[in-house]
C-alpha cells in the first residue's frame, strides 16, 4: 500500500498532466485526494517541492533507462532503444516538458540539477559516438564540433517534442509518439557509413 507522500505525487501528476502547471495548486490537490491541505502540507510544504520531487522521479527513471540499454551493442539499435524510452517517460511526466521554461525560471533547484545532467548526458552521446565511429557505423566529423552541435539537436527535440505535439496535435497518442519518435531518429541519418546505413534499415523495418 502506498504511503501519503507517494499518493500525493501520484495525484499531482495525474492533475499536472491533465490541466497544466498554472491550474493546480496545492488545495487543488489535496481536494482531489479527499485529504486537508493542513494534511498536505506535512508532507510537501510549497508546491515547487513537490515539482521537484516529480522531476527527480522523472530523472531516476530516465537514468534507470539508460542502465538497463547499456549492453554490449555497439551499434544503432542502443541510441534507438534509448529514444525510445526517452519519449515514453517524457510523456508519462509531460507537465514537465509543457511547461519546461517555467519551471527553469522559478525553480533554481530543478535548474541547476539540469545544468548537470544535460553536461553529464553529453558526455554519455559523445561516448556512443565515438564507439560507433570507431565501429565504422557513423562517419568522423567533417566539420568544427559536429557531433556537440547533433547532440544539441537531439536534446532540444527531447525537450521540446511534446510543446510542438500538443501545439500541432488534438491529442497526443501513440500515433504522435510514434511519429516524433522517427523525427528524433531519423536525425542520425545523414551521419551514418554505408554499414550504419544497412543497420538503420534492418532497425526501422524489423
């Protein structure tokens, strides 16, 4: 049986998601789950604590990701693998992406947290790729910090897909994954030798 504080982030999540940051308050909340706000408050005191707490769940979920795809494979189908869990638990805590510039801007924990991961998530892209080009999957660079700026680009389209689908899309479906999730993929293409370009295709039609 879940404890309080774990009921209560399970239901600011369900809320966040479902209405956004700016219709939910604590009282929103507590109403929700038929409990005193007075209750509430024992266990998160303001309500960035317990954005907090969802976004480090959002981090340890995504990192579990990322031990679980750390296998011997060398190749494409590790950073496909991994795109693929992204999105899947970006969507589950969406409220978080949807309102991703506001919550860096009031909350400095979350911020500077970030700051780190994203240096940290960095280094684990240019690790890959350095592994796939000496593997003969991806060509070397042509040009000044190739790679660091394709990284950029895949992180901009982890932080901002779900902005652009809720913008562009009635509803985000399975469908709406499925499709940002070959946006977000198909951005290596360009990248890949003549051997990455077969294990693409091997990938993408199995």
């Amino acid at each position: 049986m879940k404890k309080t504080p774990e009921k209560i982030l399970d239901t600011a999540l369900t809320l966040f998601n479902a209405r956004g940051l700016s219709n939910v308050t604590l009282r929103t909340i507590a109403k929700e789950m038929g409990i005193s706000q007075g209750n509430l408050n024992y266990h998160f005191k303001k309500r960035h604590h317990i954005i907090e707490a969802l976004y480090f769940q959002l981090v340890a979920l995504m990192d579990k990701s990322m031990i679980a795809h750390h296998q011997p494979s060398v190749g494409l189908q590790l950073m496909f693998d991994i795109s693929a869990e992204v999105m899947k638990n970006s969507y589950e805590y969406r409220f978080i992406l949807l309102d991703f510039a506001q919550i860096m801007r009031e909350n400095r924990v979350i911020k500077k947290h970030y700051q780190k991961l994203t240096k940290l998530r960095q280094e684990q892209f240019g690790s890959l790729i350095n592994i796939m080009v000496a593997h003969g999957i991806i060509r070397k660079e042509k040009l000044q910090n190739e790679y660091l700026f394709l990284y950029q680009r895949f992180q901009i389209l982890g932080d901002f897909w779900i902005s652009a689908a809720e913008i562009t899309h009635t509803t985000i479906s399975k469908t709406t994954m499925s499709e940002y999730y070959t946006i977000t993929t198909q951005a290596i293409y360009p990248y890949l030798t003549a051997k990455g370009v077969k294990e693409y295709h091997a990938i993408v039609s199995s």
